[in-house]
C-alpha cells in the first residue's frame, strides 16, 4: 500500500464517529465525554500550576536542562541536514516544507504557525496546521468548497503521521481564503478553531469582513463560515475548558483582552453564544482614550507588576462581538467595548492553551522588559496569576505558542529578535531552560542551498525564524519553524526530564 492509499484509508477511518478513539493528551475523554460529564471530567483534573509558590518571583534560568543535557547540532532522519540543535537521544523528522506538492496535488503554502493534534488512534496522528499568509490578492489555495474569500491566501493544512513507523503520511489543504492564520487552538470534539490576526474588510481592500475564528475538523471537509459570536479581532489562539465547553481567546494588540466564548451549545460553537472580556479585580493603571473620552483600565503587563501576583476575576458582556471598530475610526471595537466597561488587558495576548485544569496565556511583550509573561487562568477559582516574567530576550525572547507536556510542563516558542530562535521549558518550579535551537542555515557559511524535490530552493540563513505550532502526543513533539516553513516530529527519552 502506498502513502496515498493510507491517507485515503486513515481519512476514513477518522470520519466515522467513534466516542471510544483516543483523544489528543490535553483531553481525557472523547467527545460523549465532553458533552456529557463534566463533572468526572473535573475530577481528573491535576496538582495546580501554582505550586511553583514562593519561586514564581524567582525563576531559576540554566544554560539547558539538567536531565536533558547540552544541546548540539542533530541530523534530520529524512534530509540528512543538521536543521535543530537538541539534546542527546533526541531524534527528529522534518516534513512539509514551503512548496513540497501535497497529497491533494496542493504545493504546501507558506508561513507555518499554530498547529495542534486533533485526533488519533493507535497507529495514525492527525495534525492541523496553521499558514499565517496575508495577501489580500494572491487568491486562495484551496479549492472553492473550503474558501471563505476567494481573493486571500491564508489558511490551513491537514497532516497525518504515523508514529509507529516515524513516517509522514500525507497533507492535504482543509481551509483557505482566510488571512493571517496565526493560531488556534484543538478542542475535544476533534478539530482545530483557526483565528485570523487581523480586521480588515472591505474598508482596506479585502472582498469581506475578516477577523474571524473558523472550526476546521480533523477529516472531512471544512465549512468555510465564521464563528461570529466569537468576536471579529485580531484573534491569536484559543483554548476550550473541556470541563465547561467554554471557549478562551487571546487577542494580538496594544491594548487587548482575555475574552471567553459561553456557546449556547457546549461543542458546537456555530450555535452561538455569548462574548465576555476579563476584568481583574485591581485598581487602574492606564487609561484609553476613545472619542475623547478617557477610560480608566488595568494593564497586567505593567513593569512593576512582580510574578506571584494573583488576581480575582470577574467578566464584562461585549454586546456587539462582531463590531470590528469603533464607529468613526479604525480602533478594535471589540477590545474597545470591554475598556469602556472597566475590563482589563494584556499586551500582546498570544499563545493560549489548556492544561491541567487551567488556561495558560503568554503576553508575548509584557513586563518591564517587553520580553513577556506567562499567566494562568484558573476557571475554577476564577482568578489570574502572573507565573512568569522574562529578565530579557537570553531568558525568554518574546514567547508565542505555547502547549502542556504531557509530563507536566510548558514548551513556549520564542519569536523575537534574538538569533538563534529557541524552544525554552518552563517548569513547574519555575526553571526555565532551552530545549531546542533553530539550526535552520543555509548560506554559505551554514550548509549551502538546498533544494527540494518540488524544486524550490533555500539559500539564506533562517536560524532567527521563530518557532511556533509546539504541540505533544505522548512521547511526539511537533513544531514549525516558520520560515522556510518546516515541520518537524521530534522524539526522545522526554522522561529524563520535564518535558
């Protein structure tokens, strides 16, 4: 049987509804589960992140982890090029680069960003992939059943792995016409919601209103329709609490909210529901002015703001979650809406995921300096902490996505300025460390250019390209580098350490 008959059949097999398939490690229990236990689900949830205690206002930076060891450069096992430096044992396959021919006959496009697994069994992975592509006239890649604008490029692509084997099955486009796809996040109901980094709309060139988020299954063809209620922002990720079905959403601005999506149906967030912006108990700290008006705030990525804080929350109604600016000007009406009625923010709100009963949110350019924070939303409790704040871009540059190991620990992908980019561990200790650097080099003082079988060609230096779209799968983790625009499955002795 060759690749392409295994994709057919794995597509298949993952488009029958089966409550008893395995589900990716942040979710315990497939989607009967979800819909119809929150209650046992609640009681699997783990020993809090805030243990960390006392050592949140000190976090412990190494050189590399203690367990893994030192990093070096690693062969890929399918190109034989030395693409990531990572620690000894540790092994990995590239896969997807910019341009290789899909299964669907589809080169892959460009710009690589959130990703996540969305549904498995024993012998297949299914992975979506985000391409945060922005022309507003390249026209989309995928064919007219899957496109939303026919004028826009962005969107995303399905991939299939097959981990006993370490093979790659095949790709295939799933959504398009879309703009900026820069992350997301998976949900129990195997899919994965993709957001759109932006409010353009007619006022600026595009053929209709983006800013969107759009629910993309694992199998199966995507239905290219807006999620509405779920605001029209420049959306970055979100994260749904399989506990409640609600669904958590970060927004990519200066100032920009912490929202949460209640569906009117918990799983099927096409139903509707309502839109709410999160308000932490403090006194202001800042002010926007909007018509003229001045509105005080809080602004939890202020520098005097020690790691250790913890905030209640409380939840303000945004009453027009489609409202993209505020009538008169080109400033978010939806953020907007929230500051006027006294909610909070966050600077930079990017990567955004569940685990351990909480929703972890990095502020990828908070603190006092800019370097970014990691908080924690605990859902339960309903407040917010502040776990981690960067001392500069050698401890953590600028944090994106970022995912829950399955051993208990955050991965956070670096997109800043600092060359080469990593992938850092932060601990539930607090200790932050490098787990992998982009070794991706190929100028003339790197390892030459290199051409694919697509014919496409790479001749500069990438080493400064951000990592993004880390996601785990028992003992696979999957990330892009987003220029060329690689995927890579990545493997080792994780149980060493806390990872």
């Amino acid at each position: 049987m060759n690749h392409q008959d295994d994709l057919i059949d794995v597509l298949r097999d993952f488009s029958k509804t089966d409550a008893t398939k395995d589900m990716d490690p942040h979710w315990t229990y497939g989607r009967r589960g979800f819909l119809k236990s929150g209650v046992a689900a609640a009681a699997t949830v783990a020993m809090p992140f805030s243990i960390m205690g006392a050592r949140q206002a000190h976090a412990v930076q190494l050189p590399y982890s203690p367990d893994y060891g030192p990093l070096a450069p690693v062969n890929d096992e399918v190109t034989g090029l030395p693409l990531l430096q990572l620690p000894e044992g540790f092994k990995y396959w590239s896969f997807g680069w910019t341009g290789d021919v899909m299964t669907d006959g589809i080169a892959t496009p460009g710009a690589h960003d959130g990703m996540a697994v969305v549904a498995s069994d024993a012998n297949k992975l299914v992975l979506v992939r985000n391409h945060e592509q922005s022309s507003r006239t390249a026209g989309s890649f995928a064919n007219a059943k899957i496109t939303y604008d026919p004028t826009c490029n962005g969107g995303t692509t399905n991939l299939v792995f097959a981990p006993r084997s370490k093979q790659w099955v095949g790709s295939y486009a799933s959504i398009s016409g879309t703009i900026r796809n820069c992350a997301g996040g998976p949900t129990p109901w195997n899919s994965w919601i993709t957001c759109e980094e932006t409010s353009d709309g007619v006022h600026n060139g595009a053929t209709k209103q983006h800013g969107y988020c759009f629910d993309v299954p694992a199998s199966g063809a995507a239905k290219p329709v807006p999620l509405v209620d779920m605001g029209c922002f420049s959306h970055e990720a979100v994260a749904v609490d399989p506990v409640t079905g609600i669904i958590y959403e970060t927004e990519d601005s200066t100032p920009s909210g912490f929202y949460r999506f209640i569906p009117k149906v918990p799983g099927n967030p096409a139903a509707g529901g309502k839109l709410q912006m999160m308000k932490v108990v403090a006194s202001t700290n800042a002010s926007r002015t909007l018509n003229g008006v001045a509105y005080p705030y809080f602004n939890t990525a202020a520098a005097d703001i020690p790691a250790g804080t913890t905030w209640d929350v409380e939840w303000v109604d945004i009453d027009e979650p489609n409202k993209p600016f505020i009538t008169g000007t080109t400033y978010g009406g939806v953020v907007a809406q929230g500051i006027m009625k006294g909610a909070s923010s966050i600077t930079r709100g990017e990567g955004c995921w569940y685990g351990n009963g909480q929703i972890f949110v990095c502020s990828t350019s908070g603190g006092a300096t800019g370097n970014g924070q990691i908080f924690a939303y605990d859902p339960r409790k309903e407040t917010f902490s502040l776990l981690f704040v960067s001392g500069g871009n050698s401890q953590v540059d600028n944090p994106d996505n970022i995912a829950w190991s399955p051993r208990g620990s955050l991965i956070l992908c670096e997109d800043g300025d600092a060359t080469p980019q990593a992938l850092r561990g932060l601990t539930l200790d607090g200790t932050i460390f490098p787990f992998c650097y982009n070794n991706v080099n190929f100028s003339a003082s790197g390892t030459g250019s290199y051409t694919r079988p697509s014919g496409r060609s790479f001749t500069s230096d990438q080493r400064g390209s951000e990592f993004c779209g880390a996601t785990f799968h028992n003992e696979w983790l999957f990330v892009n580098i987003q220029s060329p625009g690689i995927t890579f499955a990545i493997t080792g002795p994780w149980d060493n350490g806390a990872l």
